[in-house]
C-alpha cells in the first residue's frame, strides 16, 4: 500500500474538508490510479497560505513521516472549488521537486 500525503491550498480549507480527495485516494482514482497500487493518506496539510513557501517544508515532513508519494490538491493547481487556481502552483511544484528527489509528485487528486 502506497502511503501519500496531500497539500491543499490554505484559502479553502474553510470551505472544503477535502471529502473528495479521501474519496478518490480511497478508490485508487484520478491521479492515485497513476501509482498502481492502493493508497493510504498519512498526512492531509496545507501550503501554509501565500505564497505557499512552507508546502516545501510541509513536503519533506510528509515523506520524513512516511508519504511515498505527494499529492498537490485540486483547489491548488485546479482552482477546485472557488475556481481560482494557485499563482505559484508551478514555483511550489519545483521546489518541492527539488527538495523531495525521487518520490513521485502528483499535480491534482481529482
């Protein structure tokens, strides 16, 4: 089983608890099913607000805690639900690629 941790953008977190991203890690769908195998979420955090420099901080803690993989939520580069996606989604994507090496960095959970 494949242990993932999600980071979701601040500015929802008052109007989504996420249901949809443990729904989908839960079923193996949207970009969990590019992992292969089943999943399970160890940590479920947020960028930290803008512009979202602790979600590379927040990345290396998920995979010092476990995660396999990291998921960005969909309200990141998504804009899901308020339709407004991150500005630095792209800046953040680098950054935590640059600080997580190897483990695998999914761009969407739904």
């Amino acid at each position: 089983m494949k242990k993932v941790g999600i980071i979701r953008c601040q500015q929802t977190e008052d109007i989504c608890p996420g249901t949809t991203d443990f729904i989908t890690v839960a079923q193996g769908k949207g970009s969990f099913a590019s992992l292969g195998e089943e999943c399970q979420i160890v940590g479920f955090v947020s960028c930290g607000g803008c512009p979202g420099k602790r979600a590379v901080a927040r990345a290396q803690m998920l995979v010092s805690r476990g995660a396999e993989a990291i998921a960005m939520a969909s309200c990141m580069g998504k804009g899901m639900p308020i339709g407004f996606p991150c500005p630095h989604f792209e800046q953040i994507c680098r950054a935590i690629r640059a600080k997580i090496g190897d483990v695998p960095l999914l761009e969407y959970t739904h």
